[in-house]
C-alpha cells in the first residue's frame, strides 16, 4: 500500500502534468499573439473580420515560415498539443510533408503531400459545414 | 492600441485550455496529433452548427478562434450565414468563402516555403 502510494508519485501523471501545462503555455502564448496582432490592425483602422483575416495569414505565415527554418519541430517537442492545435500546427502540417517529399519532386512531391496531412482537416471540415448548412435548411431554420 | 488585461487573460486561459484537451488526448488515448486535428475542427464546426461556439467566442476571442475548433466554426459560421442569404448555393459556397484567405495562404506560401527550404534531419 505504502509502496503503491510512493510509486504513483513518480509514474504518468507528473510527466502528464508538465506536458499538460506546457501546452498550455505554448496554446496560450499562440492564441495570445493572435489577439495581440488583431488588436494592432484593428488599432491600424481595420474592422473585426478584416482585422481577424489578418491576424490568420500572419499567424500561418510565421509558423510555416518557422517550420521551413526547421524550429517548429523544437516547438512541437516542447508544447505538444500547444504547438498542434492553433491554426499554427495546421500551417506547420501544410508544409512539413512538403518539404519532406521535396526529393520526389516539386510536382507529385511537394505539390501532392501538400494536402496529405491537411487534407484530412479540409475534407472533414468542409462537410461538417456543408451538412450544417443543409441540416439548416431541411429543418427550415434558415 | 487599447491594451485590455482581463480579456488577455480570457485569450490566454481558453486557448491554453482547449490545447489542453488536445495533450489529455495525446497522452491517454492513441489518437495521434493529425486526428486530434480532424477532431477538433469537427467538434469546432458541430459545436457551432448547435449555436454553442459563437458564445465561446464572444467570451474569448482569439482564444477561440486560433486553435483548430475555430477554423470548423470559420467554415460553419460561413455557410449557415452564406446560406441565409443567398439559400442553397450558401451550403457549397459559404465555407471556404470565410476561410478563403487562411485557406490560400497556407497553401501558397506553404508551397513557397517548401520550394525554398530543404528538408531539415530529424534530431
């Protein structure tokens, strides 16, 4: 009993702990830049939409960016899920099987794997929003 | 530039919170990190065809719409809206209308980059 209480203090939940609150860390500290550069083009006299259209473009710009210099991959060491998750981790999975499959190619290399990891991300979000709309529609809600 | 620190600390909370769910999938399940991505951008886009995002936006802003549930809200919001005004056409056209400029850029300048970099090895 003593030894199972004593063990438990070690095994997963510390290095589950840590990884939880570095991504926390690092989703947070993303998210935050993103309200940061939205507050300063909105601050430049943008409206909201156009102020968030920006801040998505520069947001996706640097983390594919980063990637291509080949430091998002520290990034992703360090924040796990908190380098994943933001609208970085999808620029990041845009490019790096791009760059992978670059010897294959600039057409069927980096053109097609391009799409292999994002692709899924597109397909599954662009039917979710078209079953929303025709569920909407049916239901007579629009 | 109007500095306003409660709701930086809303931003920060809820988008370190929803990456948070990502690493408690991570780590306890066998999703691996392209499938949470799939997820959460269904779970984003489901959420808010039940009207149960746009209040998680209000409240936290990019908080909300930088992490991956946002793009599936993006595309949702786009087509319910899209729909609403100009009927069915809106359900195809609605989504990557909203997201057009995220969609591109990622694309295009992710092609650039990939063209320009070499693929860096694995430490």
């Amino acid at each position: 009993m003593k030894y199972n209480q004593y063990a438990d203090g070690f095994s997963p939940a510390p290095t589950c702990l840590k990884n939880c609150l570095l991504a926390f860390l690092t989703g947070g500290a993303i998210c935050e830049t993103g309200h940061l550069i939205r507050a300063a083009v909105m601050s430049a006299g943008a409206d909201a939409e156009t102020a968030g259209m920006w801040t998505t473009v520069a947001l996706i710009c640097t983390a594919q960016l980063i990637t291509g210099l080949g430091w998002y991959n520290t990034l992703g060491r360090i924040g796990g899920a908190g380098a994943a998750v933001p609208i970085t981790g999808f620029a990041n999975s845009v490019v790096s099987p791009a760059l992978e499959y670059k010897k294959e190619g600039i057409i069927l290399g980096t053109g097609a794997k391009i799409f292999s990891l994002s692709g899924p991300v597109l397909a599954v979000g662009f039917s979710v929003s078209a079953a929303a709309g025709i569920l909407y529609k049916l239901l007579g809600l629009l | 530039m109007q500095i306003d620190i409660m709701e930086m600390i809303r931003v920060f909370a809820v988008g370190g919170g929803i990456c948070v769910i990502g690493q408690l999938l991570l780590d306890f399940t066998n999703l691996n990190a392209p499938r949470i991505l799939v997820l959460f951008v269904a779970v984003g886009g489901i959420l808010t065809a039940l009207g149960l995002y746009q209040p998680l936006v209000d409240f936290a802003g990019s908080g909300a719409t930088v992490p991956l549930p946002g793009f599936g809200y993006a595309l949702v919001r786009g087509v319910l809206e899209e729909t609403a005004a100009s009927g069915w056409a809106g359900v195809l056209t609605g989504g990557i209308k909203n997201t057009a400029a995220g969609i591109t850029a990622a694309v295009v300048f992710g092609y650039l980059v990939a063209l320009i970099f070499d693929p860096k090895s694995k430490r």
